[in-house]
C-alpha cells in the first residue's frame, strides 16, 4: 500500500485519481489528518496504515510568501521531510520525496542535471533544498524527484491563473525571459505510482532524480499555449506579451532557467513525461470543460 502525506494538494488530489483508476491501493491524508512536522502524527499514521512506500507530497509552496515567513517554509520544507525520513527510517519504508527546480539559481545556460550543485535565490528554494539534505541524512532508501512548473486539475498554479485573466481581460503581460519545463500532475502521478513496486521490492534505484515535462518553454509560450487551447471553447482570445522579469518584480527571485534533464529518470526507470504542449492543451480543455459545466473532449 502506497501511504502520502499531503493528499489536499495538487499532487496529492491526483495521485488519488490516478490510484483509484490504476485500482491501486492508495491512502492519502490530509494536513490536518498528518502534519508531516509532527513526529507522534507522522509515527501514528504509519504504524497505523504500514505501507509499502511512503510518498512525500505535502509541504509550503508559497514561493513569494516565504520571504516573510521563512520559518513557515521550513517546518514544511525542512523539518517535515526530516520527521518524515526519520520515521521512514525506524519502520524501513522507503519513501519519494517531490523537491523542485528553484534549488538552482537558473544562472546555468543548458539543462540541470542532478550532479550540478544547488544555489537557490530565496527563501523557498533554501528551505526545499534543505529538505533534500534532511532526507538524505535521516534514510538512504528514497527517491527525490526534482520537478519544475507543476499544473493540473486540483489545486492552485499558472494554467487555472491565465485561464482566470483570459476570462476577463482582453491583454496578459507575461514574463518571457524565465524558461523551464512545465510538469502536469497526471504525468508525476503516473511516474510515482509506477516507480512504487520498484521501490518496495528494494531496487537498488535510490537518490536524486529530475522529471518534468517533455520540451521547454518560456512563461509567456505556456500562457500562449494556454490561450490558444482555450479560446476555440469560449471564444475569449485575449492578446499575450512578452515582457521582462524586470516589469513584473515580485518578493522573491526566479531563476531564469528551470530546464531539467529528466534523461537519467528514463534511463532507470523507463519512464519520460509527455510532451508540454500536448498537456497543456490536454488540461485546458478538461478545466475549461468542467468550468462551463460539459465533458470537454480528452484525447
């Protein structure tokens, strides 16, 4: 059985979809059901449901926020996946683990590969990066899986954002100088529950890996994809331009590059995500049908 920690999120919403139409056994629980910070929550649950494989999908995602309260984006980021590492460690679960792109500074011209060193810019990024070295500390049976630019159907991230504005303003000023590798939760959904029997048959597949989405894009290609995508359902085809980071200042630095090599991931597990653009569209389609209340069609 597959136990994750952070069931309300995003991710963890997904991971749940996914389980129940692959019929496999999955239980997620809530923030409120386990606090991945709180030893006794996190010991309790485990005792309780004695999985196979652990999955780490809670944590703080606030990126801007973090800059004022970084303490909050530790104990989420930080002391939640040492808690959890620990207990994973004393009940000998091997455990995955979601980490991100803004570990890196974005100053690299190509692609990340999971042996450059980390440099995160701000807060969010130290503390996800600190959460990587408390994982590794407390157990070596785990898998960390880097991601950059996370969307999908439940929660809150960029495609419901622009597909929001596009309803309502006939111009979206986007940033084009940040580029990166836009990751769907149905594709890391399926990833992580394919790579779970290896993991609990002790495969000796362990550490640091990147998996985003297939191709590279910068914010401004993603929000025109989006718009294209949608337009044809509602008839709203707002105009997208380009601008610079410099026009859109925000609390906490970017990296300017968030492209990851996803190719060591393929190679050991034999698994690659699909294409951006075609999640995209496919996403678009599936939020704008629920929105407008019709089965949009999925290909």
């Amino acid at each position: 059985m597959i136990l994750v920690f952070g069931g309300n999120g995003q991710l963890g919403q997904e991971l749940v979809r996914a389980g129940a139409a692959q019929e496999a056994p999955l239980v997620a629980l809530s923030h409120a059901e386990a606090d991945i910070a709180h030893a006794d929550a996190v010991r309790d649950a485990i005792a309780r449901h004695q999985p196979a494989v652990v999955v780490n999908a809670a944590g703080y995602t606030k990126v801007d926020l973090a800059e004022s309260e970084p303490e909050a984006a530790r104990a989420g980021n930080e002391t939640g996946p040492a808690v959890l590492g620990a207990a994973c460690a004393v009940a000998r679960v091997p455990r995955i683990h979601i980490s991100t792109d803004y570990v890196f500074d974005g100053a690299k011209p190509g692609a990340y590969l999971e042996s450059d060193p980390v440099a995160p810019l701000g807060a969010y990024g130290r503390s996800k990066a600190a959460g990587e070295a408390a994982l590794r500390a407390a157990t070596p049976r785990h898998v960390i899986m880097r991601t950059s630019w996370v969307y999908g159907e439940f929660g809150t991230n960029f495609v419901k954002t622009m597909l929001r504005l596009a309803a309502t303003r006939d111009e979206l000023r986007v940033v084009a100088d940040q580029r990166g590798c836009p990751t769907s939760t149905g594709d890391l959904a399926r990833a992580i529950l394919s790579i779970a029997p290896r993991l609990a048959a002790g495969d000796d597949v362990w550490g640091t890996y990147h998996f985003a989405g297939s191709g590279v894009t910068t914010f401004h290609g993603f929000a025109c994809r989006i718009v294209a995508a949608q337009a044809p359902l509602t008839g709203r085809n707002p105009r997208v331009t380009a601008i610079t980071t410099a026009e859109y200042p925000t609390p906490a630095r970017r990296p300017a590059n968030s492209e990851l090599d996803s190719s060591l991931f393929a190679r050991t597990f034999g698994i690659r995500a699909r294409p951006w653009d075609e999640e995209t569209d496919r996403i678009t389609r599936a939020l704008v049908g629920a929105e407008h209340g019709k089965a949009a069609h999925v290909a």
